[in-house]
C-alpha cells in the first residue's frame, strides 16, 4: 500500500493535508531517524526508549477496513510478549457478530475474567460488556475508511449475502436508487449495504440523519475510544499507533491480509462516490470527523520530518521483508497449502502469499507469522493458548 500518493477516495480536506506535509519533507533523506537504526539484518534497534509498551489494547475490527491486516499485528504482538488474547468461544471465528458482544463470547470468561490483554476479533461493539472482559487500563481503538471504497468494497465481499446487493448488478446500480433495492424488513444481513461502520460501533445503522444524535454518537465514540486510525493511510496510521504505545517498527510492520485481487474491484462513477455521502451519511459523518482528528494527533504529537522518516522505515522495512519471506502473492485458489489459503467470499477474489522454500526455521516463523490467513492464525492463537481443547475447524473454499 503506497502513501504517497492520495487514495482515490480520500477525503478531500485530509488528501491535500498530506500533500501539504510530503512538500514540505520532498529535499529531505530518510535514511535514517533519530531513535531508530536498522541493524546489519535490517531489524530495527531502539537505542532510546523512554516509555514502556502498551500491553493491554482493545481493538474494535471493523469491517473492509484492513482491519484483518491489523488483527494479524496484535496477534504476533500477543505471542511476542506472551499475552492473553480474549479469543471467540468454541469454534467461533467472531466475538459473537453481528449480535452486541456479551462477556461470555469469549473463551474461559468465567475462568480468566478481567485479565485478558488483547481483543481484537470481530464484534458489535458495547462498551459496558467489553469492559467486563478488559482490564481498566486498557487501550482503545479501531479504524474508519471511505465511505465510497468501503461500500464498493463490501458490496463485491458481501454480493451472495446481503439481499440488497443480490438484486443489483453492480455497485454503481445499487448506489443510482438504492432504495429499490434496500428492503428495512431484512435488516440482518443488509448490514453490509448501509452504514456499516456505524453498525460496528454498535449503533443503528438505519437510524434517520440528524445532527443531534450524530453528534452525540461521536462524542460517544470519542469517550469510549483512545484513538481511530483511517485505513486510506494505513502506513501513517500504523507509525502513529507505534508511537503511541510504544511499540518496535517490526511490531507494526506487516503484510497486506484479505486484499482483493485488482479485477474484482468495481469502478466506481464519480456519481455513485457522491451518492454513497448521501446513503451512508451517518458513516460519512463518522469518517469526516475522525479524519481530522487523526491528522490533528499526528500534528500534535510528533515533529512532522521525524514522523514521515519513520513512515519511509516502515515501508523499507516492508519491502525487505517482502523480499525475504514472499515466492508469490496469488489469488486464494492458487494457493494448496490450506494453511496459507485465504477465506474467499462473494465475488472477490481474496489474495494470499506463497512463501519461499528454504527459510531457515526463525525467518520462516517470522514470515509465516505475517503471511498466515486471519481464520487460520485465529485457530492457532486459539491452540496456542488453550492447548488441552478441540481445535477450531477452518473451512475455505
């Protein structure tokens, strides 16, 4: 995922922002930062670390957001230090979705009760049951995207499931009268079609506009949140929560996870990217506001030159290890070892990566780790960690 260039369906205010930002930093080498160095094997080194890393984090997964990319950071973060993830119970995939989460979604609750350290599955976020499950201190956050892309992205994901989207043919002519095809008696699985992200954060995604409650939903949302990255500049969002936890650059480092191959994108018309502010205008609410905060967090707490050297470490040390680890990045279906085979739905055609022979055993660890499916890298924290029960079955197709 490239940041130097605007994503196509960025929000125009926080797209000039960042052009404004690269300007100022065009004459400038990145070679190296001020806290940081790249050792001989190209693993970062902190030399200065004045802060202790964050180990109790609660992340709300929202969905088509690359939030499957960070899952797959908090789950090799967990392993790295030894955490507690507060896993789906039995063979769950999902913290209960797309029911509002209850404590006893999650495996060993009444055993474990306040002491797990890491969440990060899937579910409809309620603040007063996760808290059940998550110890006082811990850190909140989650992740927005354009509304355009991710309704674009959804609608190919989600086509076979949501009812909405089985009666259109693409996504531009579900977006040119979308109450044709939108039926509020079917509200189950047409999650997907309005407002999703809204639905996420636990509130009624067909709730009608109103500023009022908008707004008091944000202030919600800012209450119960510590911090909300924006997947259109993930390499930024990734190097700002870094910091902000005080975490290592190989603990943010990562590879794209349940990408869709580029011939399962629809090309959206300039109209239908318009008329998706208009369908999902509490999600395009939400993404304005959290927007600018995110871009105002960056501003406020790190010199802006430090802080793209270390967007440019992060995308160095990515493709190193790309070149380390990775034969081919492929669709799913190409791919035989089921244990590096995507979960494939609707019409998308999920990507995943073969890797190359030969590694020795800590640099295969290290790139299996990062290259794994979410489903298949759930089973195994799930194993992990609760070595003496039954093994969660994986299907993929």
């Amino acid at each position: 995922m490239s940041t130097h260039h605007c994503f196509e369906y960025s929000y125009e205010l926080s797209c000039s922002t960042e052009q404004h930002h690269r300007a100022e930093l065009s004459e400038m080498n990145y070679s190296s930062i001020s806290h940081v160095k790249l050792l001989p094997s190209g693993r970062p080194q902190t030399i200065v670390k004045t802060c202790k890393p964050t180990t109790h984090v609660m992340f709300l997964k929202t969905h088509k957001t690359a939030s499957s990319t960070i899952l797959n950071i908090l789950f090799r973060f967990s392993e790295k230090h030894n955490l507690t993830v507060a896993l789906p119970h039995n063979n769950d995939v999902h913290l209960g979705y797309p029911q509002f989460f209850k404590a006893s979604f999650v495996e060993e609750f009444n055993t474990i009760g306040r002491n797990f350290s890491i969440m990060c599955n899937h579910l409809r976020f309620k603040a007063a049951e996760v808290k059940r499950v998550m110890p006082a201190d811990t850190f909140y956050f989650s992740i927005l995207r354009h509304p355009a892309s991710l309704l674009e992205s959804s609608y190919v994901y989600y086509k076979s499931a949501a009812p909405a989207f089985r009666r259109s043919k693409n996504v531009n002519e579900f977006l040119s009268s979308p109450w044709h095809y939108y039926n509020l008696t079917e509200r189950h699985w047409n999650i997907y079609a309005k407002n999703h992200m809204w639905f996420d954060f636990g509130y009624d995604n067909n709730a009608v506009y109103d500023e009022i409650y908008v707004q008091s939903v944000i202030q919600d949302i800012e209450h119960n949140f510590d911090l909300i990255l924006i997947a259109d500049y993930f390499d930024e969002s990734m190097i700002l929560l870094k910091n902000i936890l005080c975490w290592d650059l190989d603990d943010v480092v990562y590879f794209k996870l349940n990408a869709r191959s580029l011939d399962s994108v629809q090309t959206m018309s300039p109209e239908s990217k318009e008329k998706t502010k208009e369908w999902c205008a509490l999600d395009w609410e939400l993404y304005k506001h959290f927007n600018n905060t995110f871009w105002n967090t960056i501003q406020e707490r790190m010199d802006l030159k430090t802080f793209y050297k270390e967007v440019d470490l992060l995308q160095k040390r990515q493709k190193e290890l790309m070149e380390i680890c990775l034969l081919e990045e492929t669709v799913g279906n190409k791919i035989k070892d089921k244990h590096m085979k995507p979960f494939q739905s609707g019409y998308a055609k999920i990507m995943g990566y073969m890797l190359k022979e030969g590694l020795d055993n800590e640099t295969l660890n290290i790139c299996d780790k990062m290259a794994v499916p979410e489903l298949q890298y759930t089973a195994h924290m799930y194993s992990w960690q609760f070595p003496e029960k039954k093994k969660k079955s994986i299907h993929v197709r």
